[in-house]
C-alpha cells in the first residue's frame, strides 16, 4: 500500500512539472503567432502599394 501512495505521489509531482513546463511553451506559441501575423500584415500591406 505504501508503494501506491508513493506512486500516486510521484505521479503528482511529475504532472506538477509537466504543468510547469507547459505554461512558457504556451506563451511562446501565442507570441509566435502574434508576430507571425503582425508580420504577414505588414507583407500583405506593402504588397498591396506595390500594385497600386
């Protein structure tokens, strides 16, 4: 029984972790797409002068 416990108490801490590492990698994608976005903005911008 205590072999359980200390499982269910590692599984705990290893999701904790998990949970942790998630969050920044999270962050970075949506930064990502905000920058690719602003980015393809821009493009489509200058490219509609050039035709103009």
């Amino acid at each position: 029984m205590s072999e359980m416990k200390d499982m269910a108490t590692e599984t705990r801490r290893l999701n904790h972790i998990c949970a942790e590492m998630s969050l920044p990698n999270d962050l970075l994608k949506e930064a990502l797409e905000k920058i690719t976005k602003a980015v393809s903005n821009v493009h489509d911008g200058h490219e509609r002068s050039r035709t103009t």
